[in-house]
C-alpha cells in the first residue's frame, strides 16, 4: 500500500488529457486546460487582476476575493475527478502548485491556509478529503502553515439550485474550531470546484465571525 503511494509520487503517468508519455499533464494540455490569469468578481464577473470583490458586490460578501484557475471542463475537469475519485496525489500536486503561483498576485500575507471540510459521512466513504490534499500542497508551496479550522456538520445536497437556495441551505453546516484570536488573520480557504460561491461564503461567514479579519477563496475550478 504504502510502496504504491510512493511510486505513484515518483513516476509520472501519462498525460492525463492526450497520453504523451512522462509527464502527468503536458505542456499543451496544460495550457488549454489552466488559465490563472483571467481573475473577476465571483458574484458578477467584473475582471479584475487580482479576483477581488468588486465595491457593488463588498456588501452581500464575506469573502474579500477569489483565486480561480480554469473552467470545469477538458483536462482540469478530468484533474479534479481524479482528485476526487481515485486520490490521485500528482492532481493534487499539479493543480495545488498553480493555485499557489497564482494566489500570489494577490498580494495578501496569508496567515493560514486551510480547507473546506468534507461532511462525516463523505470523509467515511473516501478516506480524506481532496479539498485538504489540495489545501496542504498549496500551503506547502506557499510556506504557510495548513490548519483544519472549520468542522462540517452534515452532507448538504447542493446540486442544481442558484446561490441563494444554496446559502439557504448550507447555513449553519460549518463551524469553527481551534479559534486563535489574533493570529489566524488572513486565511486562504481552499475547495476543488467553486459553482455559486455558497460554500466559500458561508466559510467566510464562519470564520469572520469568530475573529478572522479577511477570508479569501480558492478554487481549482468554475463550474
Ligand atoms: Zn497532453
Ligand atoms: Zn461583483
């Protein structure tokens, strides 16, 4: 089991997407499938270079921004299934290494990063929990501590509804833990697929309201 893992680490499988030998998601399918440098608003697109909350936005949000890089779809899409599916560790290294480059251009010093939690019965069923696979590699690249800070109470079926049925309905799913007032300040949260922003909001919501000053989101993908 363990001899398994580690030489899933070290050798490479083909490209995910079109199969060239030796490297995990080729260059080209890299770049067709990753595009960190298109950052808006979540809630109304309006571009911007950094993924922040625009003034019109500021005040249905408790995120201050979000860092996303691709679409869900093609090779990011078949990244992200892997992650989730099968614990593939080099899709949680690929897909954490650019989303820590490209949370850099926010500028912020990050106090922690950290994920959002899967619900009890999801983590018995998988084994972990990909947002957290994700989180660490991200945290790791960043030099940043990763600490599990919000706890989930119970699996909350999201699919198909716009963003206010899912605020609704994701209200009062998290809580949170290990509340250090004054040290974790400035958190980066971490998901696999941003849809509405409910999930990363309601974090938000949690985590401001027990003293964190600015929470921003990121996400492999938009869906
Ligand atoms: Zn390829
Ligand atoms: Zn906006």
């Amino acid at each position: 089991m363990i001899l398994g893992r580690v030489s899933q680490i070290i050798i490479p499988p083909d490209c995910r997407s079109c199969r060239t030998p030796g490297t995990y998601l080729c260059i080209k399918c890299l770049s067709k499938a990753i595009n960190p440098r298109s950052a808006n608003c979540y809630r109304c697109y309006w571009g911007n270079d950094r993924g922040q909350i625009c003034i019109g936005c500021e005040i249905y949000s408790y995120l201050s921004g979000t860092t996303v890089i691709a679409h869900y779809e093609g090779a990011a899409r078949d990244l992200i299934l892997g992650l989730k599916n099968h614990n593939d560790v080099w899709a949680a290294e690929v897909l954490g290494a650019m989303i820590a480059r490209a949370v850099l251009r926010t500028r912020i010093g990050f106090s922690v990063v950290t994920a959002i939690p899967t619900s009890p019965q999801r983590y018995h069923e998988r084994g972990y929990n990909p947002a957290e696979h994700l989180a660490r590699v991200v945290a790791r690249r960043l030099g940043l501590p990763y600490r599990s800070l919000l706890l989930r109470l119970s699996i909350i079926h999201q699919i198909g509804q716009n963003r206010t049925q899912r605020l609704n309905q994701i209200r009062g799913a998290f809580y949170a833990k290990r509340h250090r007032p004054g040290r974790d300040r400035f958190v980066l949260v971490i998901d696999d697929v941003l849809t509405t922003g409910a999930t990363l909001e309601e974090a938000a919501r949690v985590l401001r309201d027990n003293g964190t000053q600015l929470v921003w989101g990121a996400a492999v993908a938009r869906h």
